[in-house]
C-alpha cells in the first residue's frame, strides 16, 4: 500500500517536527512500563517472603482440634507427594504459634518470640536461598541446635553468628524448659515475615517443645521451577486429592477453614494456598496495585491529549500539501490513511524507545540497595528491586496507548482533510 510508504517518508522527512512527540510517548511509556515492571517486581518479592514463611506455594492442614496434628504425617507426606507433578518438592514441618510466651535471651537482653518454625532445611534449599543473609548461612544439620534470626533480633541483642543464647519456653505438659541455641545465620527481613519470626530445626524444636516423634502440624508443597500456581492447577491438586483423602473445599482465606472444620467429624485435610494466607496483606497489595493503575493512566492520558492535539496543530500547518494530494486525485481516506501510518509509526517507535528507556531504570534501581529504608525489606529480594518484565501487561499497555493516541489522532485531523483543494492549496500555513 502506497500510503504506508507516504506516511513513512513524511515521518522521516520531518523527523525534526515529530521529535518533541516522540519524546513525550518514549518518556510516557517508558516511565508506565517501568512504575508496572517495578511494581511486579516488588510483589513477587512479597511472594518469595511468604513462600518462605509458609512453605512454598501451599501447605496441607488437617482439621485435627490438637494444633492441627497429623498422625502419622510421613506416610501422609508420601502419599501426598504421590499424588502430586514430579516437579513438586513436599516437606513437613512444625508451626509453634509462641503467643508471647516464648523468649530469646541473651546477656540479660530478652526477645519474645511471635512464631517459631521447625523446617528441614536441608528439604527446604530452594526456599532458604532467596534470604538475604548479613551473616552465616541456613547450613543448620537435622537434630542440631542452629537458629535463623532476622536483623531486627540480633540488633536489638547485640548477638552475632556463633554466639549462644537460651531459648525459655513452656513445654507441652507446661513446664519451663530453657534449651541453649546457636546463632548460624542473620537474614535481611524486617516485614510482618520476619521480623519476630525464628527458623529452627524441626526435630530439635519439636523435641524442646516434648512433642511425640510422630508430630507434624504441616505438610508443605513448593514448585521451585514455576513462578507459582494458578487456580486451575490448585483446583486440579484439589480433585487428585478428594479422590484419596477427605477434603475440605478449596479456600480463598485461611480463616474459612480454621472456622468450618470443626463441623467435619471425620479426619479431614485442606489444601490452603499461598494467597490464602495473605489476606493481611491483601491491602497492601491491593493498594500498590490500586496506585501503579493510576499512573499509568494519567500517563496514558498525558501521551493522547499531547500528542492528539499537537498532532492537530501539525496537519493544520501542512494543510497546502493536503491540497496539492487532493489536486492530483488522492482520495480523503487514502490521505487519512497516510497521517494514521504516519502516526503509527511515530507511536510504534516511541513506544520501543520507551521499552529500552524503562529497561535502563530498571537496571539504574535495581543496582541500589535499599535496605536502608525501614520496613522496605518485604518488597526486596537480597536486599535489592527486582524489577520483572510483564509481557501481558507490556502488550496492553502498548495496544492502548497506539490505539487510543489513533482515534485522538483521527479526530484532530479529519476536519483538515475535509477541505475543498482550491482552498487547502490557497490556505496559508
């Protein structure tokens, strides 16, 4: 078609006129594109932090009235991992909900504890690497006395990796225990995941606690190869395993199950996913999401009226050249097309060199740590942004801004092209 070749060569040959137009869709999208691939980033790094914190992508209750006990939980486990993709990772673990009554001490200073969790880190690699560690590591063997504490902790007492402290609690029977553990890591976390949160060995804290051997209050599945499970494949697991176990229906909130399964009189499980468990950041989430939206499109707006009126100003001052189109026989709709083309490519372009232009910030704030600010942690993976590149919302956001700019583009333009030839021709620019 010949008018793409004309709206090609126009934009070339006036590049100098269409610069500041282009200028105004690169920095539109690119700053767009970069405020929805940082904001990706940072909730997937919510994602990592609670993946840790509850297990993976989600965990197996029982509705059991003693702390959600599994009997025999290595066969369950088994079971389970049976029944799941080979690419599933199922551990088990020991949830102690300390209630306050659980302290870390250390040279006089006492730390209460808020959650402990008992985990196989060995099971559980692909999990612990993704903490940022200031110091040590997760290398803690089975049935020993190495702890994880977060840097708000080993702050707050002074401690260091190496250094013992003892750890007071009550056991089951109700009896003051005090059992000494050794720092072996301090990770990076200030959130609700980690601040008061300690990770133990699940043998050592079970047997500190006096619970049976055969104890378990958590069978936890992990795909450390996907990014996450969709609800299709959670609603597949769920009918794998109501054909094999006694189910409780799949959840949106965790709370659904700890207050229906009580009505369950036989031995029931329940699969809780990842976003189950994060309601209480819900808002959060929902808030940075709400935010990011509405800079897009008030940025969005910005790239259409800029370039939808500036664009007007530019056909009416080419309106000698419409004439002489007109004058050689080229119809209206074959001129529209050619200032649509012309348009396009100026948008295509500009939406290109914004993709490279948000691609360069997110490599600028991506090498900045911000661990200085306080409680940002929950947003950072080792300490740093991890921006990551939506594919989809990069198509959308791409075919909105060509193709609302168009219909701007359009309606500037179509009163100059409606125009008799003699009078386009006598105009003066």
């Amino acid at each position: 078609m010949y008018q793409i070749k004309l709206g090609f060569r126009s934009l070339l040959y006036r590049k100098k006129q269409y610069i500041s137009l282009f200028l105004i869709c690169m920095f539109g999208v690119g700053v767009s594109l970069f405020c929805l691939f940082l904001s990706r980033g940072m909730l997937r790094s919510l994602n990592e932090k609670a993946e840790i914190y509850y297990g993976g992508d989600f965990c197996v209750m029982s509705n059991h009235p003693w702390y959600r006990f599994f009997p025999e939980y290595k066969k369950n486990a088994e079971k389970i991992r049976s029944l799941l993709p080979d690419d599933a990772v199922v551990t088990v673990r020991f949830d102690c909900d300390a209630q306050n009554r659980t302290s870390l001490f250390y040279e006089g200073e006492e730390i209460r504890q808020r959650v402990i969790k008992g985990v196989n880190f060995n099971d559980e690699k692909a999990l612990f690497s993704k903490l940022n560690f200031l110091a040590g590591d997760f290398d803690i063997e089975s049935g020993s006395n190495g702890i994880l504490i977060s840097e708000p902790m080993a702050n707050k007492l002074n401690i260091f990796v190496g250094d013992e402290m003892i750890l007071y609690l009550r056991t089951l029977k109700g009896y003051i225990n005090t059992v000494p553990v050794v720092v072996k890591g301090i990770f990076q976390d200030s959130s609700v995941f980690g601040r008061f949160t300690t990770y133990m060995d699940f043998e050592f804290i079970r047997k500190a606690f006096g619970y049976k051997p055969d104890f378990s209050n958590r069978i936890c599945v992990q795909f450390p190869k996907r990014n996450g499970l969709t609800q299709k494949e959670l609603e597949e697991i769920q009918s794998v395993f109501e054909k094999n176990f006694e189910m409780f229906p799949l959840v949106e909130d965790k709370t659904t199950f700890y207050f229906g399964a009580g009505n369950y009189s036989k031995y029931t499980l329940a699969i809780i996913p990842l976003k189950a468990n994060l309601n209480d950041v819900k808002i959060l989430k929902n808030a940075m999401k709400a935010i990011i939206t509405l800079i897009i499109i008030l940025l969005v707006i910005i790239i259409v009226a800029g370039i939808g009126s500036t664009y007007r100003v530019i056909v009416m001052k080419r309106i000698n050249e419409i004439g002489v189109y007109m004058a050689i026989g080229m119809k209206k709709r074959d001129i529209m097309k050619s200032l649509l083309f012309e348009s396009l490519f100026l948008l295509l372009s500009g939406c290109i060199a914004g993709f490279i232009f948000a691609g360069i910030l997110c490599k600028i704030f991506a090498s900045i740590k911000f661990t200085f600010i306080p409680s940002f942690s929950i947003f950072l993976t080792k300490g740093y942004l991890h921006p990551v590149i939506d594919g989809t919302g990069l198509l959308y956001l791409m075919i909105s801004v060509i193709f609302v700019t168009l219909i701007a583009v359009y309606y500037s333009v179509k009163k100059c092209v409606n125009i008799m030839p003699c009078n386009a021709i006598s105009a003066n620019e």
